[in-house]
C-alpha cells in the first residue's frame, strides 16, 4: 500500500460482494477511521505487505521449475509431430536444445534471485545483527554443505554467467509406438568435466566434480533436490513472519465480528467523500490483505509438510 498516512474523514471500514455483470453489494460504515484505528489497521496488515516480494521471487521460482520439469516430455512432443512427417531435422535439433537451455537458465536465475532477494531484505528490515538473517544465512550454508544437488546447480548458474550451459547435447531417441507412430524421447544431462574446468567454480565443488568422471549426469534429479532446498527456505522466512500473520488473523477475526462483515464478502476500506451521498463519493477500495495472509498460512502449511515428508 503506497498510502500510509491517515486521512481525516476520508476512509472507513466496509465491504463488498461481487456480483454477476460487474455489479456488486456493499455496505460503507458510517463512522471515519480515525488516527489511531489507522495506525492499528497499518500495525497488523502490513505483514503482508513485507511478505509480498517474497512471495512473488518464490511464485516465479515456482513456475519456472515446473516450466523445466516439463521439458523433457514437452520438448519430446514437439520432435515427435516432426517425426510424423520427416527426419528430425540438425536446425530442430539446435532449437531443441535451445528450449531446454532456456528453461534451465530460467529456473536457474530464479532461483539464486529468491536467495540474493531473501537475503537483501531480512538484512534490510532486522539489521545485520538480527537473528532473521542469521538463520537464513545457515540454512544456505547447510544446504550447500550437506546438497550435492544444491552445491552443483548454485555452481551451474555462476558458470552460466560467463559460458554456454554445459549441456552440449540433448539427447535423441525416437522409438516406434505399437500403433506404428514414432515417438521422440529426449534426456536432459549435465556434464560434470565441463563444469569443473571453469575458474568460475567453486574450488570444493571443481575437485567433486572430478571424482565423478566424465559420464554425464541426470540434471532433472539434481533440479528436484535443488527444488526442495528453496522449499526449505521459503518455510524459514514464512516462519520468520509467522507471529506476525497470527497477530493479522487475531484483528481479522476481530474486523469480521464488528462490521458483521457476510460470508462471501470481501473486507476493505473505503476511500472517499461521506458515504451519505451515495456509493457513487468512494474513490477506491483498499484491499486489507486478509486473502494473502491466509495464502501465506497455507503455503507455509503445504512447505512444512513437504519438508518434513522429504526429510523422513
């Protein structure tokens, strides 16, 4: 919310319900929201708000690793349609590798941005001194100290930085279906030798990567334990915020009893000129955020169990 100072006779509690056509039930209390009922509103919804760009680096993270866990069947389609009518062809191929080259960059990137962003923002709100920061810091060292998987690919996108993904090869196998159709397979492998021939590496992970031999390795393995790690962390910081999402949920409760607020209706503040004259005087509504703190409670619900299975 980029308005956080109190206007005097400008805002007051009510609702909404959304109806068919654009159209929608509301009710506008009649009394203004002084300065101290603001700045309690401001006290107990702005967890939300700090939690937000957490949200959003993980959401992204989210989505591009499931864009990458479907690159090998998507990518595996795509030659297959191409099979149904000619060879699969050098310039597909280079394009094939390309689209997994993408994805992975992606979901890459992704990734060591949630942690980059993560650690510039608890540095910001709870100092250098502070505990948040401090834990998060660990968590990243345990994971790198105890995850091949998180050690490599945190590797992986220092090397990409600077030199082509050492994913040279996509491999192509086309096998004919029983119903006499051909049908692509595609592996995603990453080369360990390339990898720990780069100055740009981590010396530990250079010297593990060469205990490995030249054979390639499964990268979409390795990507489901890097995947789990940055679970892991997203938990933390949403444990970091857990207190404060519980004050929210308090005050929600409370919000919802005193303006009788119905199920199916959607809390807000509303800005304008005396009610009285109609809904027609209420400049906007202002969201109070309580479908993101229950999202927030949920998510870290959904991460603690998936942690806790992967631990087991």
């Amino acid at each position: 919310m980029k308005d956080v100072g109190h206007l005097p006779g400008r805002r007051r509690f009510g609702w909404y319900v959304p109806k068919p056509g654009g159209a929608m039930d509301l009710k506008i209390d009649a009394r203004p929201i002084d300065a101290t009922i603001w700045s309690e509103f401001r006290q107990y919804t702005r967890v939300v708000e700090l939690l937000r760009p957490y949200m959003v680096d993980y959401l992204a993270l989210s989505e591009d690793y499931a864009a990458f866990e479907r690159t090998e069947v998507e990518i595996g389609e795509a030659l297959s349609r191409q099979l149904a009518t000619a060879m699969i062809t050098i310039p597909a191929g280079v394009d094939a590798n390309a689209e997994a080259q993408r994805r992975i960059g992606n979901f890459l990137g992704a990734a060591s941005a949630f942690r980059d962003r993560s650690k510039t923002r608890l540095l910001g709100q709870f100092g250098k001194q502070g505990v948040e920061p401090a834990a998060f810091e660990a968590a990243t060292n345990h994971w790198f100290d105890t995850s091949f998987a998180y050690r490599c690919l945190c590797q992986l996108r220092n090397f990409a930085q600077h030199h082509e993904l050492p994913i040279s090869f996509v491999p192509i196998n086309a096998d004919r279906m029983a119903d006499g159709v051909m049908a692509a397979r595609i592996g995603l492998q990453l080369y360990p030798a390339t990898l720990a021939a780069s100055s740009r590496v981590n010396k530990k992970v250079r010297t593990e990567l060469l205990t490995l031999g030249s054979g390639p390795l499964d990268l979409t393995a390795l990507a489901v334990d890097y995947r789990k790690a940055h679970d892991g962390l997203m938990a933390l910081v949403l444990g970091f915020y857990t207190p404060a999402l519980k004050q929210m949920a308090h005050y929600a409760a409370a919000v919802f009893q005193r303006f009788e607020i119905p199920e199916g209706a959607v809390p807000v503040i509303w800005e304008g000129d005396d009610p009285a004259g109609g809904p027609g005087t209420q400049r906007r509504a202002i969201m109070m955020g309580f479908d993101e703190m229950l999202r927030a409670f949920a998510l870290r619900e959904k991460l603690n169990q998936t942690t806790s299975k992967s631990e087991n």
